[in-house]
C-alpha cells in the first residue's frame, strides 16, 4: 500500500470541497466561540490552494503539501492560516522528494505537522483546539500501524468526531488567562478542531483504497 502524488492531490482537492459545503456550519461554531470567520477563513485557502494545484501536479509529495502551506499562510488569515499553513509546511518538510508515502511516511509527515502546530501555537491536547482532533487521530494510526494491520483501513473511523474530545473546558491555565473566553467556550464545539477533523476524514476516505 502506498499513497501516491496523485492521491495526495485527489486528497486535498476533496478537502477544498469539502470545506467549502461546511462554511456556513464552521461559521456558525466560530460565532458561539469565536469572530464567526473560520468557515470563511479556511473555504478561502482552500480555493487558492485549488488555484495553485495545476502548477504542483508534477512536484514531489513535499513540494506538494509545501505548497499548500504556504498558500495557506497567505490567504486563510487568523489564527488557523498561520497554523494549518506550519501544518502542511512541516508536512512538506517530513516529505521532501517523496514519490509516494507508505503508512509509517504518513505518520512520520503527520505527527511533524501536528509538532508544528504544538510549537507554534503552544496549544496542548484538552486546550479546545484542533490539537484535540489531530492528536487522537495521529495515536490511531500509529496503534493501526504497530498492530500490523492493513492499512488505513483501520484509521478509517478514527479521526473523532470533535463532539466527543472538544467539550471540555478550558484548562485551568487557561481559564486564569482567557475568563472571557472560557465562559463563553465551554460546552461548544471548537470550530478549528472540527475543520481539522473534515480534513483527517476527508484523507480516511480518499485514501481508502490506497
Ligand atoms: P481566529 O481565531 O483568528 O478567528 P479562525 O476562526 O480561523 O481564526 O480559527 C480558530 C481556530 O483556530 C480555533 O477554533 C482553534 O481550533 C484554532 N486555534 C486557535 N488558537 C490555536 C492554538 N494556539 N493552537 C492550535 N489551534 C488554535
Ligand atoms: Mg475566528
């Protein structure tokens, strides 16, 4: 099994897709919570990150997914541009001169992404962002894989929905630093940890063949 180029394009297209039919419904978790933009924010990278595909089509896997982070940075603004593009751009860097990723590839490009994030936004699992999508669905994969079983099918229903990790309250540090933000969170799904959830199912489902 592998995860060729062109999955990996077939991937992020449907992302872009899949994002844009969620706009309105990540719109709506970011106005409980947040400034009401996410649906925007990220329905707008991703259609730049369309625009881009044509020119990246006969890149390696890490100039691929450098690429999209770099479109993202530039587009999607916010807190989540700057993220999901250190996202993609650690991707890229995990991936650099791959033709194809074989399962311990995508773990190893995908936990380099999630690192980026952890890093650059400081943010840890329980924190109520998409940390707490991306966490469990990285553990998956890598107890999928250490178990030896054929690939990815047992991650297909992995990546949690956000409904049962994100429920939680801020951390009390947090709390101490953001009281404004906490009451108004708690009890509410966070909207990055939903759109990172869209994004590891959407990859669950494109590459289940692979
Ligand atoms: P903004 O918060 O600037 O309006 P968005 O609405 O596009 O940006 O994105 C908000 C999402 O970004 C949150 O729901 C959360 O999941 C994610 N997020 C915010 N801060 C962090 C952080 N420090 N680490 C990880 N994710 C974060
Ligand atoms: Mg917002």
């Amino acid at each position: 099994m592998a995860i060729s180029r062109q999955d990996v394009l077939d991937w992020i297209t449907a992302v872009a897709a899949v994002l844009d039919e969620n706009k309105d419904y990540l719109t709506q978790l970011d106005s409980a919570i947040g400034d009401a933009d996410h649906g925007m924010n990220m329905s707008r990278g991703f259609r730049a990150v369309l625009g881009k595909l044509p020119t990246i089509g006969d890149k390696d896997i890490g100039t691929i997914f450098k690429t999209v982070g770099m479109t993202l940075v530039s587009t999607v603004g916010g807190a989540a541009g700057p993220l999901y593009g250190t996202f993609f751009m650690q991707a890229g860097a995990a991936s650099a001169g791959k033709q194809e990723l074989a399962a311990t590839d995508w773990s190893t490009a995908l936990e380099a992404a999630i690192n980026g994030v952890m890093m650059r936004g400081k943010a840890v699992l329980g924190d109520k962002t998409m940390i707490d999508s991306l966490t469990p669905a990285l553990e998956a994969l890598k107890a999928a894989i250490a178990e030896q079983q054929p690939w990815p099918r047992p991650w297909n229903d992995r990546p949690r929905p956000p409904n049962r990790v994100c429920w939680r309250r801020f951390r009390w540090s947090r709390v101490r630093a953001a009281p404004a933000i906490w009451g108004r969170s708690a009890g509410h799904q966070d909207p990055g940890a939903t759109s990172s959830y869209l994004i590891l199912k959407t990859a669950a489902q494109t590459w289940a063949d692979c």
